[in-house]
C-alpha cells in the first residue's frame, strides 16, 4: 500500500507500507521480478524513487528502511537486476546524493556494450555476410571503413 507520495521538480518518490503477513517478501517493476534486492524479514517500509518525471518514469532507486545496507539502484535503465549503493544517501526524499545517483542510471548504456560491438565489427570486415549486417548496424561511418578495407585487401 502507498501511504505517501513526494516530487520535487526532478523526480517522485513513494513510501510503501506492508503489514500483511509479515512485511516484503519480493520487488515487481509491473510483472518482472526484480533481483539482488535484499529484504529481511519483517521490512515494512520501502521508499520507491522514480525518474525522470515524464511519461518514461521508472523505479530506479529503492531505500529500505529496516535494512542497514538499505539502498539499491537498477543496474540499467531497462534492467531487472539491482545493485547495493556504494555511498548511499543519508537521508529520504531530499539528500543532495539522490538525484546524480537516478541521472547516472538514466545515463547507463543498455544494450551490447561497446566492447562486444568492436569484437562483432572486426569479423564483419573480413567476411562478406557479417559485413553486411555491420553495414546495417553501424551505418555509413562502417560503409566508408569496409570499402577502405576491401580496396587494401583486393
């Protein structure tokens, strides 16, 4: 049950309240399970931060409050896994640490990471069918690197 709700001009946070049956057994994000959220037995309030404030808003930070290690940001914007915050803020709602924390999960790269698309592009160069998914994939700057590389190779 929500029994409070707070925004501010960034971002909106929620506190959760549950007494039935012994408090937060599990996290959904609509349907999804969420995982790497620890919560002990007994917790009864949970501040759910969502953000931006637009119609993309996501739950991207939680704070439990019977928990010591009681703060979990998504790991990507589109990530059901969630991570233990390394320098936690102290306190809900308005803590100066709050915001960069939503903003540098907004800014995470979701998708392949930029290491496995160099690992796909090398390949794609020397080999005629992967080239043209590249092409697709990268667009005219690859366009302009295959046609260099052809014209070495030939």
């Amino acid at each position: 049950m929500v029994v409070e709700h707070n925004t501010n001009e960034h971002y909106s946070y929620y506190l959760h309240f549950h007494l039935a049956s012994g408090g937060f057994s599990g996290f959904k994000d609509d349907t999804v399970e969420q995982t790497g959220i620890n919560s002990p037995q007994g917790t009864t309030q949970v501040y759910v931060y969502w953000y931006p404030k637009d119609e993309y808003s996501r739950p991207l930070l939680i704070d439990i409050q019977e928990s010591s290690n009681s703060w979990y940001q998504r790991r990507y914007l589109d990530s059901n896994e969630w991570d233990p915050v390394k320098d936690p803020p102290t306190r809900i709602g308005t803590d100066p640490k709050i915001l960069p924390l939503l903003q540098s999960i907004k800014k995470k790269p979701t998708g392949l990471s930029p290491g496995t698309i160099a690992g796909i592009s090398v390949p794609g160069i020397l080999t005629g069918g992967a080239a043209v998914g590249d092409v697709v994939w990268k667009g005219p700057a690859l366009l302009r690197g295959l046609l260099l590389a052809l014209r070495t190779l030939f």
